[in-house]
C-alpha cells in the first residue's frame, strides 16, 4: 500500500495481493482518521461479499473469485468501542460484465486499486441495535 495525504484526503494506491479492508484499517489507525468517506475503483481476484438479511438479522456471505473490476467501491470510517470501523460496499464485474456486489468483508487486489478517503472533523460513534441487528451510527 502507497499513500499520499492531500489536506483532509488521502489518495491510496493499492498494490497486487494487498487486502482492501485490512490494508484501509492499517492506514486509518496509522493516520488518525476518525470520520470519513470511503470511495475507489480498481480490480480484485477474490472478494468476501455479502447481504444482510433483516428478518434473520444474519448476513450471508460468498466468495467470488476470477478476475473482476471493482465498478464502485463505497462506504464510511467511524468508531466502534474506541476502535475504528470501516463500513463498506463493493460492485464488481465480471468478465461478461454482469455486475453483483453487496457488504464488503474482505477482498484481493489483482493489479490495482485506487482509493480516496475523505476525511471529516469529528468523530462518529456506532452501537448495536438489537431492534435491527446492525450496529448503527450513534446519534
């Protein structure tokens, strides 16, 4: 993972083999980032998608492996329990172009990504919602 900070952003460039989650988490506990959002494009080899299923309160998750464009990467930084909290969503294609995606766990780069995050003042807390099954921005 590269990076360059540019005021209140950060321009990423992931490398081959880097893990898109791991690789923002390292960089927002590294960075100090408290709030923000999260965008990018890029291409991965293997993604952990899922989809949360609200009257089971469970998410399913599949992998997807191959070689796949990331069409949008998207989400937000917060803060669970003190620790940071990378809330993300990711539409791939595949190599007919079909497009799927969902709740982002995990996900290989295969040549390149190219991420943004901007940053925001402040700080957002999240807390379980038993009523959803979630843990939801704090108010």
């Amino acid at each position: 993972m590269h990076y360059r900070r540019l005021g209140s952003k950060w321009l990423v460039r992931l490398d081959r083999g880097d893990e898109i989650v791991t690789s923002l988490k390292e960089l927002v506990k590294k960075e100090g980032i408290r709030l923000g959002a999260v965008s990018g494009i890029g291409a991965v080899g293997r993604a952990t998608i899922g989809l949360f299923e609200s009257a089971t309160k469970q998410y399913h998750s599949r992998e997807v492996t191959g070689d796949m464009e990331i069409a949008s990467l998207t989400g937000n930084i917060s803060e669970l329990n003190g620790e940071a909290y990378l809330h993300l969503h990711i539409t791939l294609t595949d190599a007919t172009n079909a497009a799927f995606g969902g709740h982002l766990s995990a996900a290989t780069i295969s040549c390149t990504g190219e991420i943004i995050i901007d940053g925001m003042e402040g700080q957002a807390d999240r807390a379980f919602s038993e009523e959803i099954g979630l843990n939801l921005l704090k108010f």
